[in-house]
C-alpha cells in the first residue's frame, strides 16, 4: 500500500470520530494507527492523545496505543514497559504476546526476560 493510500484511507475515516453522537475511541484509535502506518506521527499522536485522555476508552487500548507511539519513535523501554502493564492484567493477551514475538529483542533491549 502506498503511504498516501494510508493517508486517504484515514482521512476518509476521520470524519466519523467527530460526528454528532458517535464517540468511538477503537475508531479514533484505528484512524491514529492508521496515520502512523502511513507515516505521520503528528496526526497519530493527536488521535491516541485523544483516546488517552478518554475516560470511556478502554486501559488496554491505551496503553497499547503508547507502546505503539514509544516504538515509534525508538523508545523500546517506553513500548515494552507499556506491553508489560497489559501483560501484567491479562497473561493471555495475545496481541501483546505477538507483539513481543515481532519485535523480537525488545526484552534484550530492556533487561527482560
């Protein structure tokens, strides 16, 4: 897919995340992780800042959308520190669990296990 692909696809999206009566933080998530793959940061942050700060939004997810933004932008300590709070609520969260086998290294990188 190309970059501005991504970026259509998200602002295609976005207008949903405002829309009278619909308040939807997987929405506003996706639209950010959505911007990220393309790669804009700027507009990531805005939307998973917006999650964050919604009190409806589910910790997981929130914490998940940091550790994506922290590996992101290098921070491996930040993203694995924010994966194993998850892990640490739910061993069996398989997304997570991936996650850790598709950055293989992370726990090298942080002292881990």
């Amino acid at each position: 897919m190309l970059l501005q692909e991504y970026t259509a696809a998200a602002q295609l999206l976005e207008p949903l995340c405002v829309q009278e009566g619909v308040e939807s933080p997987a929405l506003r998530s996706s639209v950010g992780r959505i911007y990220l793959q393309g790669g804009n940061v700027d507009m990531a942050q805005h939307h998973l800042e917006i999650v964050a700060e919604d009190p409806n939004a589910d910790e997981s997810m929130k914490k998940m959308n940091a550790a994506i933004l922290a590996a992101a932008d290098g921070d491996w300590e930040d993203a694995s520190n924010h994966l194993r709070e998850i892990l640490d609520k739910d061993d069996l969260n398989f997304v997570v669990r991936s996650s850790f086998f598709i950055m293989p290294g992370i726990d090298a990188l942080v002292g881990g296990e």
